[in-house]
C-alpha cells in the first residue's frame, strides 16, 4: 500500500511568487493534516481536513495560505504571495477516521516538501 | 495550551553509547504521548507511543515511560548503533475539546558515529 506521497519534494521561490504544495493520502484515510517545520524550530500544525471539509484551521499563519481538499483525495497548499519567513518543511500527514471520543488513529505522514524563499 | 519541552541537539554519540533524550510537556487532561523519527530523506515515523500513565512504549530497543507526577517522556535506549542517526521528535495529542492534531517539541538531532 502506497503511503503518503508529497509533491514537489524542493521548491525555491521568489519573495512575491505563489507556490502550490500537493498531498496524497494514503485512500481511504478520512483525516489529512498540514503541518510546518521552520528553522529547525519544533513542527506546528496548521490545519486539519476531515474529508473535504476543514476541521480545524487554527493553525494557518495568515490569509496568505490557502488550502484545499478535491472531493475528499488529495489536497493542496497554495502560498500566494510567498514571504521569506514561509520557508521550511511543509509535512502532510492522514490517518483513519476516528472510532471514539478518546480514540486516537495513528498519522502517516509523508516526505515533507522543503520551500525556500529567497 | 498544549506543548512539549524537549532535549536540545545536535546529540553524537558513540556507537554503543547509552542514549537518553529528555522530553516534558504541558497538557491539560491526559494526552497520548509519541516519539517519531525522521531518517534521512524520509518522512516522520512512530517509533513509539503511551497513552496512559505508567504505561511504557517500545520499538527497535527504544524505551519510553509515561511519568505524569513528573510530566515527561524521556526517550532512552541502552546500545545505539550508526543506523539510529535521524532526528527524535517526542509529541502529545491532547484530548480537551476535537482536537487531535499532534503537539511537537523542537526535535533532537542525533549522530551515531561507528
């Protein structure tokens, strides 16, 4: 079984310039998650989909980040425009739905995508 | 909020080295507690986790006792050898309100040299 694949895997870009980051979930995994690393500085969630609907998106730095969930698949992160303090290691992570209250699905998470703003 | 507190790397050690990782948090409630690894150009992996107090995690000879009167979850493990080298990331899910995205601390670099 394939696992969570994120494309591209590096990406330099321009101060100003939009960038669209992809995440395939491992199928059938309801929850897919979005999560950033900046400056070797600890991973922080930015937001969380449930299918195709955003279940929490608390996390998002600002207006600038937009994301997306096609039909409940893959999703997308688009930085429009992109500032330097964006750069860093976007990670994708899916698990199943949850079965309880107090249950909790393991998340897969993918490769990471590095961006560099320059 | 939630947080984690963990260890700061870079860590080298010599192969066969004992190996100890320090990691507390702050939680309300009872969270699960995680350590992942990212190994070279790949992705964050569980290596082990607790979700209850006492409780111990373990894989590929890592250890992690769940201490909440002391709220940590030091990662340990007695022999390391070169393929260990990778980044330990310990993590909490907490459980107050929907939430169930996971809380990271800073991440450990650690080098095995043989």
């Amino acid at each position: 079984e394939a696992g969570v694949t994120q494309f591209p895997s590096h990406s330099v870009i321009e101060k100003g310039q939009t960038v669209t980051l992809r995440c395939d979930p491992i199928s059938g995994h309801d929850n897919l998650y979005w999560y950033r690393r900046v400056m070797g500085k600890e991973i922080k969630f930015l937001l969380h989909f449930v299918k195709e609907s955003k279940q929490d998106e608390s996390g998002m730095p600002n207006n600038r980040f937009l994301a997306e969930r096609t039909g409940g698949t893959y999703s997308t992160l688009k930085v429009q425009p992109a500032e330097l303090e964006d750069s860093g290691v976007y990670f994708c992570a899916s698990s199943q739905g949850r079965r309880g209250i107090r249950s909790y699905n393991e998340q897969f998470f993918g490769p990471g995508t590095r961006l560099t703003v320059l | 909020g939630d947080s984690v507190t963990q260890m700061e790397g870079p860590v080298t050690l010599s192969e066969e080295a004992f190996l100890t990782i320090n990691c507390t948090y702050t939680a309300t409630g009872y969270p699960s507690l995680f350590w992942y690894v990212q190994y070279p150009g790949e992705g964050l992996q569980l290596l082990l986790k607790a979700t209850k107090a006492d409780d111990k995690g373990s894989n590929k000879g890592f250890e992690a006792t769940y201490r909440k009167e002391t709220t940590s979850f030091h990662l340990e493990k007695g022999s390391v050898q070169v393929s260990d080298s990778a980044v330990y990331f310990c993590a909490l899910v907490g459980f107050s309100g929907s939430a169930r995205q996971l809380t990271f601390g800073s991440g450990t670099q650690l080098t095995v040299l043989p």
